[in-house]
C-alpha cells in the first residue's frame, strides 16, 4: 500500500536525523537564529544559557557558527580538544555549562575556517553524534545567520524542540526575520518567540531609556505573526565588557524573564 504524502514526508525528515552520542541525554534542543548577521544572536545564545543555568538547570551550548565562532570568548575558554573513550569531551565554564566550539580545536583561535557548506555541515552533526554531552536540560545551539547550509543540517539533523528568532529595532530587519521565521515554518520548526537585542540604552545621566535605532515596532510585528517577545536586552557598555573579558556568566538574566518562563513550561511538560 503507497504510504500517504504527510507518512512519506515524516520518513523523509527521520532519515535525515543524526543519532545522538550514547552517553549524552539531553531532553530539550534551542536554537538561536537570525535572519542576518550581527544582530547579536550569540549574546542571546549565551544569556539564555545562562538565565536557565542560574535557575538549577543543566545547560549546554553548541556553537554551530561554524566561521564565526564567538561562544569559547565569551566564557573565558581557550583551546580545548579532550577525549576519552566515550567520544569528545565539551569544555565547562566556571558555573558548570558544557560547551562545544571549533575554536577550542584550533591551533590559533584566529585561523579562518575556509570550507565549503557539506563540510561544515558534517562538523555540527559530529558536534551532536562524537561529543559526550551527559546528562542535559537544555541546549542552546548558536547558528549562523540566515538560512543556508547549517541551519539546515540542525533543523533535519537534531531534534530541534524550538527556535528563538533574534532582532534589533531597525525596520529592514522585520524583513529579515521572517526569512527566519518562515524556514522554521516550513520545517514544522515551533518558533518560540522574538528576543529583541539592542532595544535601548539607558542615559548614564538621568536613566532614562534612548532609543538609538528609533522607536521599535516589534510588539505590532510581534503581535500580527502570534508570536511572544521574550526579552529585550539593552545596549549597555557592561555586557560587553563582561563578554570582551569572558565573564558572561556574571551578566545579570534580568531582560529575559519571559524566555526563562516559556522554557520552564516546556521541562515541565
């Protein structure tokens, strides 16, 4: 008996899924897009991480921006290839978040990576098959932007359970974002929500907040795709201070309460 089109197209997505090392559980995938670059999509990968971590739970990151990896600095790790007989081991911060970047195979962290896509594709599902993740709550995996190569792979590779879309207030990038949001459609991806980077700054003078982009309009986009905004995170000398100096850990999760309580809904499920 032929199989119907939605029975063939789940074998077709089950064929492309990559089984997971033996010795790593974990029970819910994150990924972190952008329609385009430098919207700051690994600042939230890495807040998010943190935000759960502070709450008691077992993060982990995977750093799948393959050419421009930014994770390893951000926590203050440095060149890291363990492995035992379980597979590749990922580095842990000083508050005990696994990590796994091609940085920290690298001889010189500022070698360039100049592959062809399948390659890099082939990387990331190693990240997830060969690397012993233990036991973890969450991964948040930081892809690069737009919608080629990789964002692919993880999406028909890894059991991806929601995507969180990163933005900024400038109004070409509504366009931007929907490139992202659709492909998350198209791949029956669930879009959890928008986390809106550089919102605002506040005046060191009076506090009060400037809107250096203009005033944003994500609630009305928001608001027309039924989608959450689950955070905005200020434009603030600090935070990149504390990445510059590989302290993430010690930003405070403040701007992303909203993240913290949708994914607490989704462990509880």
């Amino acid at each position: 008996m032929a199989k119907k089109p939605e029975e063939f197209k789940k074998q077709m997505e089950d064929n492309f899924k990559v089984a997971p090392s033996e010795h790593s559980h974990v029970k819910k995938v994150i990924g972190i897009v952008s329609g385009k670059g430098g919207v700051g999509k690994s600042l939230v990968t890495g807040l998010s991480a943190v935000a759960m971590s502070k709450k008691g739970y077992k993060t982990a990151i995977m750093d799948a921006d393959i050419t421009g990896p930014s994770i390893p600095k951000m926590f203050g790790i440095g060149k890291c290839n363990y492995a035992d007989e379980t597979g590749m081991l990922p580095a842990s911060t000083e508050g005990g978040m696994k990590i796994m970047s091609l940085n920290m195979l690298m001889d010189n962290e500022t070698d360039p990576v100049i592959w062809r896509g399948p390659v890099i594709a082939g990387i990331v599902k190693q990240f997830w098959s060969d690397v012993n993740w233990g036991d973890v709550d969450f991964m948040f995996v930081d892809m690069p932007p737009g919608t080629g190569d990789v964002p692919l792979t993880v999406f028909q590779s890894l059991p991806v359970d929601g995507i969180i879309v990163v933005s900024t207030p400038q109004e070409l990038v509504e366009m931007i974002v929907e490139k992202a949001i659709n492909m998350a459609n198209m791949m029956n991806i669930p879009v959890l929500g928008i986390v809106e980077n550089m919102s605002y700054m506040n005046c060191p003078h009076c506090n009060e907040p400037i809107f250096v982009f203009g005033k944003s309009g994500i609630e009305s986009y928001a608001a027309s795709k039924g989608l959450d905004i689950l955070g905005r995170i200020p434009l603030n000398p600090e935070i990149a201070s504390l990445c510059d100096g590989g302290k993430a850990e010690n930003i405070e999760d403040e701007y992303l309460d909203s993240l913290v309580y949708v994914l607490e809904g989704m462990i509880k499920e």
